[in-house]
C-alpha cells in the first residue's frame, strides 16, 4: 500500500486518542514513525498496525476497519479530493459505478497502486447489491465506513449494510476476496427534520410545476420579460407542437452513414468481437500496434488480457462488468520478434454491448501516462484521434508527474530534517545529562544561558572524602588496565549511592572520591544523608575485588561538618568546587582515619549523637594543622537494614531486583517525600495511588531523622 494509507491510520489514532497512543502503537507493530505518502510499503505493515490498534484499544477488527474507513473519507476531503469525489455521481448508485473510473484515473499517478473493484446492481425493492473485489484479505469491514461517510456527506442520507454473501473465487486472476453488501439507503430528512416518503415528495415535485401550455405561439419579448423566470425558461425550450425538451426522444437514421474506413480512422483504437471473442473488425492505429489484428476471426483472448477488472476473459464475465471500464493489455509473445524489448501497451475503455449483432464494442484509447511512455512505444501524440482527450492527460499528467515528484523530494527532505531535528535533541540530551553529571542543575543551566554563576556561601553543610588503603602499593604491582577496572567497579557503587543518598558528588581524583550534603540545595538532615551515604560505601566496597589480594578493597573514610564557600571555577573545564577550613578538616578526618572506618569529627558527632546511629569514642588524637582533637568512628544506624542502606529493599526488608547489567549495581531509589511528627511504628502501613499503579508504604525509623522524633516516609521505586 501507498504511504498515504499508512499517514491516515496514523492521523486518525493520534486526533482519536493522542500521541502517546501511536507511540505505543507503533512500537507493539513494530513500524517506523512516518510514511512518505507517495512510496509503496508492504501491505503487512498496515495489517500489523491494525492488529495492534485492535490488541491496544480491546475492539474487534470489523470496529477499527469500520472507524478507519469513516476517517478515510475526511482525510482524502482533507487531502483535496473533495471535489473530485462529489462529482462521481449525483446518487449513491452512481457514486459506486465510478469509483473503478476514479481508481482508474489516480493509477495515472499512483502507478503501482492495487484498488478493489465495485460493481453495484439494483434490487427492485429500491436496496443495492454492492459487489467488492480485492486480493487483500479481511479488509472489507473499511466499505461500510467509507460508504457510509459518503452518504451522510454527499447525499444527507443514512444508510445499512450488511455483509449477504463472502466467498474466494479463484478463477478471478489475483482477486481472492468477494464481497456482496446489501445496501439499504434511509430516505433523507428536510432541514424540519421530516422525513418525506417517495409520494409525498413526487407530490411536491408536481405541485410546483405550473401548467403547460399546448398552443403554439410566438410570445413577444416584452411579455417574455413579465413573466416569471420559471415560465420564461420553459417556453424557450418548447419543440414543435408544444413538445418540451424533457420529452426529448432520440431519431436514428435507416442506415448508417459513415463508411467502414472513416469509421475504423476515426476511432483508431476501437475493437468489434462477438459471444466466441472472434474479431470482427478493429481500428487501424490497433492494427499497426497488433499486427495479427489484420487477420480476421482471430480470438481476441490471443492477443490481450484483461488488466482490469479482474475477470475470465468471456463475454458472459464482461457483460456482468458492463458498467466498469476496462483495461486489456497486449501479450508480449504474440507480438513481432523485433519489437518484444519495448513496453507492453494497454488500452482503457468502454465495453458497449449491441444486441442487434450480438457483437461487443470496445472503444478504447492507449492508457499511457507521460510522454516517455509514449516515446517507449515508439508512438506519437498524432496517433491519437484528436477527439480524443488521452492527448491533453498525456501533457497534464506529465506536468503532474513531475510536480509529484518535487512534492516527494520535499517530502523526503522534511523528513530527513525531522530524523536529524530528533538526532540533535538526543545528542542535546545526552550533553545535558554529561554537563549535569559534572555540575548542579541550577548552576549548568545558568551556564548554557551564558550567565555568571557567583560563588555562594553555605552556613551548614557536611563533608565526606574517601580513599583506598594501600593505593600507592597496588599501582605499583598492577597493570594500569586492572586499576581502571578497580576504580570503576567501585565508583559506579558509589554514584549510585549519591542517588540513594540525594547527596552531592563533588569530585574523585585517583582514588579519592569526595561528596557533599547541603549543598548546593540546603537541607537540614545533610549530616545524617552523608552518614548513612559512608555507611554504603563501607557495604559496597567489600563487592569491590583487590586485584592484589583477590579479596575485598579496604578504604578509608572522613567526616566534618562546617560553613563552606561554593562556585564555579574555570571556563574551559568549569568545575563546582567547594573552599573554606571545612574541606581540609574532612581532608584530615579521612587522612587519620583507620582502615574500613567511618571517621567522625566533633562537629558530626553533635549532629548525630541523638539519632539512630551507633558511634564509637575514639578519643584523643594529633590532627596534623589542627591540633588534638576529640574524634569518633561511626558503626551503623540501628533504625535501617544494610540492604536499606543500599537502596536494595523497601522498607519492609524486601530485597528489589537486580536491572543492572554490572554485578551488584542496582536501579532502585530511595525518595525522601516529607516529615511526621508520629512516633515510629514499623507495622503502619499506608497505601496510596500513583496513576494506575497502587505503591504501599510504610512508615519507619527515618534513615536520616532523629531516633523516634522526626520520621520521614519512603518509597522504594518499583
């Protein structure tokens, strides 16, 4: 099918219900994004979108065949095919007999398009019977929307169809599926909303018509003039004895007037067979394209195939399509040796049936849509008959063609915009997420908008640096390769933890790693976000392998809490650094520190020593540039699990799982979402809806709050 078919599928579920849904769509077919309305794509594509459209929206096939078939109607008027489409036929009946002449006319265009048949029959009871013909199975359900659009539009109608007959008739040359509808057509209301019955409306009709006069006289014009447009019109149409126009039968001559040879010149491509498909005569530029023509009572069927419709070639098939235009075609190995290397040529015309003769006329034209066809079978514009309008569709639809195919470049080209338009926004993202990784979001963004970015001052804040026991001596006996590995294993566990933890990762410089709480968006729990972060990385780095020893690394870990200055340094490689006494004494701390021991300063212990965290008096040691201070080592908070402590359990203990392709590296966050001053209770639990999934909480010693005061509610992302 053309793009066309696939654009419309896709306009109607994003008008009906909305971009998210196609997306969806799309992806559970398995198709691209867009179609370029011009390009021919697989017929599975289509049936793979309405397939999942049925799948997604819970409706049956017919339902989603019959909807896209009413939208199909407003999308070609959308398209500008209105007009053309009205003009088909001023009733229902002849609105169906010409869509095979309206198929016939875009295929002039759309070259490899694949239409259905119609062929319409009139019951006497007033109900049609509507004949569908195509190869593509389990589509029929789109004629009743279609149809149905039509009559409401076109002729302010309703009406009901109804599927009578379904059958595969396989001596039809690639039509697999028929289809008889029987149509029942509602009579329209007036704008009362009235519906008027065929009497009444006959009635009307009569009532309306003034009376006729017999006599035959000449009305002088300023009489004329007088009288109401109505009578004016008809008396000027009146024939002989009082006889109107409407009355109009035709007088054939006795005999024909016109010679064989005029005849067969004048209508150069016409075809005279009878009930045995023998030739009786044929036009004479046919004859000089068809050779064997010029041998009498030769079988039609010899030297053409029926292209369209698709039927047996026989005159009982071809009288059922009477009212269809046909196509035949030349048979390429009954034409003359020299000339099987050029295109085969087919003809379009009327099939006319004279019972007088028992004879069949074709009155046919070259179906030829450009001049290059033309020049392929070395014909001329002259040898068409100059009543022929085939001469003025060969120079517009050459025009046309090409216009089409600027139409398609330009498509084309939108869409290859569009393909680097979303390439640039992914690559734009990916540089905001690498500019948001090494600098805050507010700070970045200021940044991108070429603002200066002043330093700012933090009362309140706490900091951790950490590092390798043992670091210089593995260097020396590792491959550089193995301590990449080492160093990455680790700090992927550890920038994880900063997104559990909500803190903030300021820098790593070899083995140090360095992260910030409070800043740069204050909060008052940073002590305890930095503690519980230190407890994590004491967990995560007995996952981390020596590749020394073949066991656990062993790091070191400091703590200080204090004012710090904050800002951007640096204009090629700008970096949000921290400065004041409060980073060299967290410096210190990790430097004194102990083997896998969390070092606590004085300023850290006031702020957790009332919570939930179990700490361990070191006492007094020599701080180099500080003096003797009275320092701590922080074992753990008794109020979490370790697995809590991790990110890997909600707050009931339930381990989460792993959706990282890293070992041990885990997707799973923590989200602090707000305070209670209700005394703690690990058994309380509290549902709440997000959407269409239903989370449950429970309340539990808070991670970063005081013991059994300040309790804060997690959720565990699922």
């Amino acid at each position: 099918m053309y793009g066309f078919i696939n654009t419309c599928l896709k306009s109607l579920v994003i008008e009906k219900f909305g971009e998210e849904t196609w997306l969806k769509l799309r992806k559970e077919a398995g198709v691209q994004d867009t179609f370029m309305t011009h390009e021919v794509y697989e017929d599975e594509i289509t049936l793979q979108l309405v397939s999942a459209a049925c799948k997604l929206l819970g409706v049956a096939p017919e339902v989603v065949l019959m909807q896209f078939g009413e939208y199909f109607f407003e999308f070609c008027k959308r398209s500008g095919y209105d007009h053309m489409l009205r003009t088909l036929g001023g009733n229902l009946f002849e609105f169906t007999e010409n869509l095979d002449a309206l198929h016939s006319y875009l295929s002039l265009s759309y070259k490899e398009m694949n239409a259905p048949s119609f062929r319409v029959e009139r019951n006497p009871d007033g109900t049609l019977l509507l004949h569908y013909y195509s190869d593509r199975r389990g589509l029929c359900h789109i004629v009743p929307g279609i149809i149905g659009a039509v009559v409401k539009d076109f002729f302010s109608s309703e009406l009901t169809m109804e599927i009578v007959n379904q059958v595969e008739e396989l001596e039809r040359t690639g039509k697999k599926e028929h289809v008889v509808f029987l149509v029942k057509q509602q009579p329209a209301a007036d704008r009362s909303g009235v519906v008027k019955t065929k009497a009444e409306s006959s009635h009307r009709d009569r009532s309306v018509q003034p009376a006729v006069k017999t006599q035959s006289t000449r009305i002088p014009i300023k009489e004329v003039l007088h009288r109401s447009r109505w009578e004016t019109i008809r008396s000027l149409v009146q024939l002989g004895k009082g006889r109107l126009l409407r009355g109009f039968e035709p007088v054939y001559p006795e005999t024909l007037n016109i010679d064989m040879k005029t005849f067969c010149h004048v209508f150069p491509f016409h075809i005279v067979f009878d009930e045995q498909l023998l030739v009786r005569q044929a036009g004479v530029n046919l004859q000089r394209i068809v050779p064997g023509l010029q041998t009498m009572n030769i079988h039609l069927d010899q030297y053409f195939s029926i292209v369209h419709p698709e039927v047996t070639f026989t005159i009982s098939s071809i009288r059922k399509f009477i009212n269809s235009h046909f196509v035949l075609q030349t048979r390429q190995d009954m034409m003359p040796e020299a000339w099987r290397d050029r295109p085969v040529l087919q003809l379009r015309g009327q099939m006319i049936w004279m019972a007088s003769v028992e004879c069949m006329l074709y009155q046919a034209s070259p179906l030829l849509r450009s001049l290059q066809e033309l020049e392929e079978r070395e014909m001329h514009i002259s040898d068409i008959a100059q009543h022929d309008v085939t001469r003025d569709l060969i120079l517009l639809n050459h025009q046309r063609l090409a216009e089409m195919e600027l139409s398609n470049q330009l498509e084309r080209k939108k869409e290859e915009l569009r393909l680097l338009s979303q390439h640039l926004e992914e690559e734009k993202k990916k540089t905001e997420t690498l500019l948001y990784a090494m600098l805050p979001k507010h700070v970045a963004n200021e940044l991108k908008e070429g603002k200066s970015v002043e330093a700012g001052e933090f009362k309140e804040c706490t900091i951790l640096f950490s590092d390798v026991v043992t670091f210089t001596n593995i260097c020396a006996v590792c491959e550089p390769i193995q301590i990449v590995h080492m160093l990455n294993s680790m700090y992927l566990r550890f920038d994880r933890l900063t997104t559990v933890h909500n803190v903030y990762k300021v820098e790593t410089i070899g083995d140090a790693y360095m992260v910030v709480g409070g800043v740069p968006i204050p909060v008052a729990s940073h002590a305890e976000r930095v503690a519980n972060f230190a407890l994590g990385m004491t967990l995560a780095s007995r996952e981390v392998i020596n590749p020394v020893t073949g066991g656990s690394i062993q790091i070191r870990v400091g703590l200080h809490s204090g004012p710090v200055l904050a800002g951007v340094v640096g204009e090629k490689m700008p970096r949000y650094c921290l400065f004041g006494d409060t980073v060299n004494t967290a410096s210190r701390m990790e430097s004194h520190g102990l083997p896998n021991k969390i070092h606590l300063s004085p300023s850290v212990f006031q702020v957790l020593k009332n919570k939930c965290f179990v700490i361990e008096k070191r006492g007094e040691i020599e701080v180099k540039g500080k003096g003797l201070m009275t320092t701590y080592f922080l074992e753990k908070n008794v109020g979490v699990s370790d697995q809590q402590i991790l990110g890997l359990a909600d707050s009931d203990g339930h381990e989460e799982s792993q959706t990282s392709s890293e070992p041990g590296i885990h997707r799973s966050h923590v989200f602090t979402t707000g305070h209670s001053p209700a005394p703690c209770n690990p058994q309380q639990d509290k549902s709440v809806k997000d959407g269409k999934k239903s989370y449950k909480y429970r309340h539990f010693q808070n991670i970063h709050a005081p013991m059994c005061c300040d309790k804060t509610l997690f959720k565990i992302s699922i």
